[in-house]
C-alpha cells in the first residue's frame, strides 16, 4: 500500500490549484448525416455534449474562471453514460481543463454505430474551438488547444476521430477497443502525439489484441504506452454496471483498487497534458520522470528526450545554439517581454536566473538555469542550498542580514510551503512530498532567486 499511497502525494500535490466546475449542455449538428442523440441542434444529425469548465462557482451555465483553458473531447466506453466519467472532469477541470463529453451511440440496443461515433467525436473537437465565437459563455475563454480522449469504445473512436486529423494536438486512449471500421487499421493515419494507457489483467479488450496494435500503429514520432500492472479495463471510470459485470466474465487478476489504477493514471496522464495542451514545457520533464518512476507501472515512449539546450553569455549577450522553431527567454521565472529569439542583451541588467525556453516541432523544452554570480541579485551569493537532489530535507543557509522568504512551488505554480526567517540556517522537511521536480523561491528586498529542487 507505500506503493500508493506515493501515487496519492503525487496525484494531490499536483492538482492543488482548483477550479469550480460549471457545466452545460450543447447539442452541435451534422447537416450531414442523421440520427443521433439530443434535439435543438438543427436539422441533420444531433450530437447533444454535456460541457464542464472551470466556473466561478459550481453550477449550471455559471461564468467560467478568468483565464484560457484547452479543451478534451472524450468518448465514452460501451453501454455506458458520460456520468460514469465523473471522476476525470472532478479530476481535470479544476486543473485548468474544459472537457466535452459526447452522448451519442449510448445504447446497448441497438447497438452503437462506431463510424458515426467517431465522426460525432471529430465534429465536436472542431465545434469546441469555435465557441468562443458562437456562445457568448466561453467568449475569450477557449485555449486553442484541444486533446481527444476516449475509453473502451470511445478510445477506439477517438482513434477514428484522430485519423488524418491535424486539427488536434494530442489522442488518449483508456483501454481503447477495436471498433469496426478498424481503429487498429487507422492508426498509421494518427500522426499527433498519443499515449495508451493499458490495465495488465483487462480480459474485455486484451492488451495484445487491442491496446498494443493500436498503439504500435501510431505513426507519430512521440507516443506512449503506460501499463499499469494487474490493471481492469473498468476502473478508468466510476462503478459501472455494464462494464464491471462485462470484467466480472473475462478478467481475471486485478489485484489494485479502482483508486490505484486512477491514481497511476493520473500520475503520468497529468504532466502530458499540461505539456500537451497547456504548453507548459517543464511538465515535460515531469512526465519522463513520472513515466520510469511511478510505482505499479510500465512505461515505454517513442517521444524525444527533452532536448539538451545549451545557453551561453558572451558580455552582456545571452545565446543558445539549439535550432527551434521559436524563443522566449525568463529571468527568475518570469517571462523577458520582447525577448524571443536565439540571443538576448541583457544590458545593465540586475543580474538573477536565467533560462530559456524553445519551441519544437514536437514541443518545447527549457535550458538548465544561468545562474549570473558577478551581478547585483545578493540572493545568489547570500543563499546555499544543499542536499540536492533530497530525499528527506534540505539545509537553506541565509548569510545576508535580513529577513528572507522561501515558497516551495509545483512547476506548474502552486505554493506547497511558505516561511520566513531571519537565522543563518534553517532546516525545510521535504518527507511529505512524492519523487519529483520542485522550486524553490527566495525573496528578500525586492529581489527574486529560484532554485529547482529534486526530490528522487
């Protein structure tokens, strides 16, 4: 049970920073085709999506948060409702995430259509994106980003969906199942990067037969394969009794709890998505660590080593020599305005941490820190930090003469630890934290130093 309950630390730490959930219903269109599920979309097929967003405050039609927020589109598994997927919008809407979930080919008789599902699940994806200008609701609210995701039924759909599809920017299937047409048959077609997730012991679509084809056949240069050892193929969703009546029947093995396989789940799912959808870059390194780290998984990835980037000061020049496809340079974790190409003149600059970020045809990636000694930031020299990488606690030793602030940060920006103190050494407890990438800020007087710690 350690095992887990590092995967409970890892999942909670991660998803500290919350949303609201706000919800709403929309029912998109299809002049094309008919049938369907939903009515009040218009003549042609109805494809009624019941929305989740982050909102101001839980409820229905409620505004949505300030900010933007990517968009998943997810499919649901066969003969089961998009409710028993409560706990994935509970999970990814706080986190910053709007998540549609389709309604259509629902029925167990007659039984679903699965062309048309993954048309639905493609059509919606495009409708997504266009909110903003057709539903005063999410105006200036869509990131224009959005992932397909799918389980069982719907993951195998979705791969019907991403086929020859570059309006997405990522595909992810639970347990997907082979659908007729072929989503197997497709999957050469699917060319943006995908991540399979895969119970071990799921006898309604054996990893063999389904998952791995599936994913063998992805013709993207970053893919991945998660197998979470003695896994069910039901317990990416909620208590179902269609599903876990249909595993009663085939699985055999399954010696995790629905919350185990979740947990895992969301450990590695959570950074690639942050990476994928949010372009968070430093949440790439997280998932590489995650996917080799994570107790009670198997990862494999076909996805490039986060680049080595090398960054350089020639004078007051800053340069890297890694090629990308674009450039934007922080100081002290904040972004430079106006500083987006290979090099960067610092000027009369006051001197701090420095890094930069580069875009990729596949991603982005950031260089180690520039750590510039000979400027004015005293808390370069004043502050030594050690053990590092530390396992259960680091030694912050302050030789300035005042007061100094130290906030310990998840890299995507919420504040896990706060203090201040005025003595020459103190002692920061990292036992309660999970295996990971974290940072840690300094702030005395108006000046700023950030530091990444790693806890192995």
């Amino acid at each position: 049970m350690k095992n887990y309950l590092l995967l409970f630390l890892v999942v909670s730490f991660s998803s500290l920073a919350q949303f609201s959930v706000g919800h709403t219903t929309i029912t998109f269109n299809d002049p094309s085709r008919t049938g369907g599920f939903g009515s009040g979309g218009g003549i042609g097929r109805q494809i009624q999506t019941e929305i989740y967003y982050p909102a101001t405050s839980t409820g229905t039609a409620t505004p949505l948060a300030t900010g933007e927020f990517p968009i998943i589109v997810f499919g649901h598994g066969f003969a089961m409702n998009w409710d028993a997927y409560s706990n994935i919008w509970e999970h990814y809407v706080p986190r910053g995430f709007i998540m549609a979930f389709v309604r259509t080919e629902g029925s167990l008789f007659p039984s679903p259509n699965h062309a048309d599902f993954g048309l639905d699940l493609k059509l919606v994806a495009q409708k997504m994106l266009e909110l903003p200008s057709s539903n005063v609701l999410f105006m200036n609210h869509v990131y224009p980003k959005v992932g397909l995701m799918g389980h069982s039924m719907g993951g195998g759909a979705s791969f019907l969906a991403a086929s020859n599809n570059m309006n997405i920017n990522t595909l992810i299937g639970l347990a997907p199942a082979e659908t007729n047409p072929s989503s197997i048959a497709v999957a050469p077609n699917v060319e943006v990067p995908s991540i399979v997730f895969s119970g071990s012991s799921d006898g309604v679509t054996p990893p063999s037969q389904h998952h791995i084809p599936m994913f063998n056949g992805v013709n993207a240069a970053c893919k991945s394969f998660v197998s979470i050892t003695d896994g069910a193929h039901c317990y990416f969703a909620n208590t179902n009794f269609n599903c876990d009546f249909g595993e009663s029947t085939s699985s055999s093995g399954i010696s995790i709890t629905r919350l185990q396989q979740q947990m895992a789940t969301f450990a590695v799912l959570d950074p690639w998505l942050d990476y994928m959808l949010k372009d968070i870059c430093s949440s790439y390194e997280t998932f590489e660590f995650n996917l080799t780290n994570t107790q009670g998984i198997i990862g494999q990835t076909t996805c490039p080593n986060n680049p080595t980037i090398d960054v350089t000061q020639n004078g007051s020049i800053l340069g890297t020599s890694t090629i990308g496809t674009s450039y934007q340079w922080f100081l002290n974790g904040q972004p430079i305005s106006g500083a987006t190409s290979n090099e960067y003149n610092m000027g009369q600059n006051t001197g701090g941490v420095y890094y930069v970020e580069v875009t990729f045809p596949f991603g982005c990636g950031v260089s180690p820190n520039l750590t510039l000694l000979e400027l004015n930031n005293p808390l370069i020299k004043f502050i030594t930090v050690h053990p590092n990488p530390a396992i259960d606690f680091i030694s912050i030793k302050n030789n300035s003469l005042g007061i100094i602030k130290a906030t310990l940060l998840s890299l995507n920006g919420t504040t896990l630890l706060e203090s201040s103190w005025i003595e020459k050494e103190r002692i920061m407890d990292l036992s309660p934290f999970s295996p990971g990438i974290y940072l840690l800020q300094f702030e005395q007087s108006g000046f700023v130093r950030t530091d990444k710690i790693i806890v192995p």
